[in-house]
C-alpha cells in the first residue's frame, strides 16, 4: 500500500528531476548562444563549455520571478592566450553576454 511518505518522495524526486532537466536546458542554450557569439567575434571558444557562476531567484520585466544564472566560458583571440567571458540568463533569456578585452588577430 502507497502511504503518504511515499508519494511525498516521489513528488519530491519528479520536481528535482524538472529542475535538473530545466537546468540543463538553460545551460546547453547558453553555450549555444556563446558558441554563435564567439564566431561572430572570430574568437575561438575554449573548451566547448560554460561554467554555472551563480543561482539565484530575479525578478524579470514581465514581473515574475526567474532563475537567475551566471555562467563564465574562456576564449582565444590569437590561440596563446586565454580570456575570461561571461554570460547571464534570466529564465530562458540572456540578459548579458561579456567577453574580455582582448588581442585581435
């Protein structure tokens, strides 16, 4: 018989496994922004990722309130130096994309 500890802790692990899921949505459409902002820059993105910063609940435009995340990647200019670069999402959106001075080519 299913008693009611039960359903709590299934209910429990369905909502981390959304948020899991959410998650990693957000941060594969971070890279991907990233990764088209970096070839429009002719910068190359360094080691294909982005690193999650920070987490935290905002208040958007619209009112409502979303995850707020920071994500920090590395770049080349010139392929001898590394550059730090930051992207920030509110929810599904990107509110900043940052990349260091750099070198050019």
């Amino acid at each position: 018989m299913i008693e009611l500890s039960d359903l709590f802790w299934l209910l429990a692990l369905a909502v981390i496994g959304m948020y899991w899921w959410h998650a990693h949505a957000v941060k594969e459409y971070a890279l991907q922004i990233t990764r088209k902002r970096c070839q429009e820059l002719e910068v190359q993105l360094l080691d294909e990722t982005v690193v999650l910063r920070g987490l935290w609940l905002r208040r958007g435009d619209d009112g409502a309130v979303h995850w707020w995340r920071s994500y920090l990647f590395e770049f080349t200019a010139t392929g001898d130096d590394r550059y730090p670069g930051s992207v920030e999402m509110l929810g599904r959106r990107v509110i900043a994309l940052e990349l260091a001075p750099h070198r050019l080519n």
